[in-house]
C-alpha cells in the first residue's frame, strides 16, 4: 500500500491542503483524522514573519512532510522565484509546480508549466507539476525529470469530481512506464471522488476543498482517508467484469432436485 515519490516512501496515499480551514485547530485536527504524511503549503500565502500560534508550521505536525506550492503564480518566472523562496525559507527541495492560464477557471497553463518543470528539475528540485490532463505533455514532464504527474480530476475547488476517467488511464499508462505515481489533484467533493480516483488507478489524491468546506471537515477527513484506502484495495483487487445479463450468484451445477 505505499506510495514512492522520488525514493520517499509514504504509507498513506491522501495528502491534503492547508487553505480555507476555519481556523489552525480544525485544520490540525484534520491532519490527524485522515493520517496523512504530506501536505501541501502555499508559498505566497505563508507569512515568513508571522510568530506563535499565528505561524501556520506551528500547527503542522513535525512528523508531515511539506510539499510548498507556487500556487497563485502565472508566469514560470513568478513560479521559479516562489520555489526558490520556498527551497530557502522551508530547507526542502520539494515542490508542487503550479503555474496558473487563466484567473476564472484556474486551469493550469501546460506550456509555461513544462518550461518551468525544466528548469526547476536542472536545480535539483524534487517536482510535482500540477497539470491539465494531457498524455502528451505528461509524457513529456516525465521526459524533464518530475517525480510525478498530477493531473486534474476537475476544475480546483469545482466538488466535480472526476470527469476525466478516460484520460486519467491514458496518463496512468504513460507514467507507468517511466515508474512514476500519477496522483489526482483537484475536483474531489466528496469521498466517493477519491475512491473512483484510486479505483481507476491513480497513486494517491491531493484535495483540499472538499475537507475544508465540509459540513464536519473533521469528518469528511477521516472519511477521504478510507476512500483512498478502500479505492486502492479495490483498483488492486481487480474489478469483476461488467456483463450486459445477469448472471446467478449461486451455480446451478449441483442444485437439489435436478
């Protein structure tokens, strides 16, 4: 059940946000309830002056691993330079690349994103590009250098869910080939989103929304955390097929009486 990224080795396959929480302790709590072992932080949105409690890495337990984003940059340039401040100002070579097309939709900008995916790999960053669901350009980030491909289910914070199936396995089938995790990034509402995400073969979920909007975000976190579990088993345990009839649970052969 673990998940590899970059010759680091994580036992759960969920990793959550830190944004839209109604406060530090929910968020914390949050962490707690679905287990998990990495987070995401935006840079830009972290406040490198900020003491006590109202620094957000005292409420981020020691034991999880940070994954910095440049989340809000629209230019490689923004992006280069806030996964620098990020390597510098957290001590972790770690980054989740986002680099924003549009202000509306917040659909990542593929071609700005690879350049910049180019570059941070050449600085020896660990990269995780957070990306539109595209083969071609998954293959070609995998060609760069990135330790993963994280392509969208939907629109960020939409609750969609996945409305990618068809491309997700063609992505999956790329990054397979190159031994890497492809990890769904966006989209999930609820806990059912997960599991279809981990059924249909993705290497982990990263959301975000869906546990910090919650009626009881507490709960939906313990909730995300055994759809992941479950939808993992399942893509593992292999699904039966799908038959147009029915077909008897009980055999015939052996039946009293024939």
């Amino acid at each position: 059940m673990s998940l590899v990224i970059a010759g680091r080795t994580f036992e759960n396959r969920l990793v959550l946000g830190t944004g839209k929480y109604q406060d530090f302790a929910t968020m914390q709590a949050c962490y707690r309830a679905a287990r998990v072992e990495m987070v995401t932080l935006a840079v830009r949105r972290f406040d490198l002056n900020a003491a006590g409690e109202e620094n957000i890495l005292n409420w981020i337990p020691k034991d999880i691993a940070l994954l910095p984003n440049t989340a809000g940059c629209y230019t490689r340039e923004e992006a280069l330079r806030v996964a620098r401040l990020a390597r510098e100002a957290l001590q972790t070579d770690w980054v989740k690349l986002e680099v924003i097309g549009d202000p509306k939709s917040l659909y990542p900008d593929n071609e700005e994103t690879l350049e910049a995916a180019k570059i941070l790999v050449k600085e020896g960053f660990t990269v995780l590009p957070y990306v539109n669901a595209d083969p071609i350009l998954a293959k070609k980030l995998c060609d760069v250098g990135c330790a993963a491909v994280m392509p969208l289910g939907s629109a960020i914070g939409s609750g969609l869910g996945v409305q990618n199936p068809m491309t997700l396995l063609l992505i999956k089938e790329v990054v397979e080939g190159y031994k890497l995790p492809m990890i769904v990034d966006a989209g999930v509402g609820t806990a059912s989103d997960a599991t279809l995400a981990m059924e249909l073969g993705a290497d982990g979920v990263l959301l975000n929304t869906a546990v910090a909007e919650a009626g009881d975000p507490i709960r939906m976190a313990q909730a995300m955390d055994h759809a992941v579990v479950a939808g993992r088993l399942a893509f593992e345990s292999g699904r039966m097929p799908r038959r147009l009839y029915a077909s008897a649970s009980s055999p015939l052969a052996g039946v009293v009486g024939r």
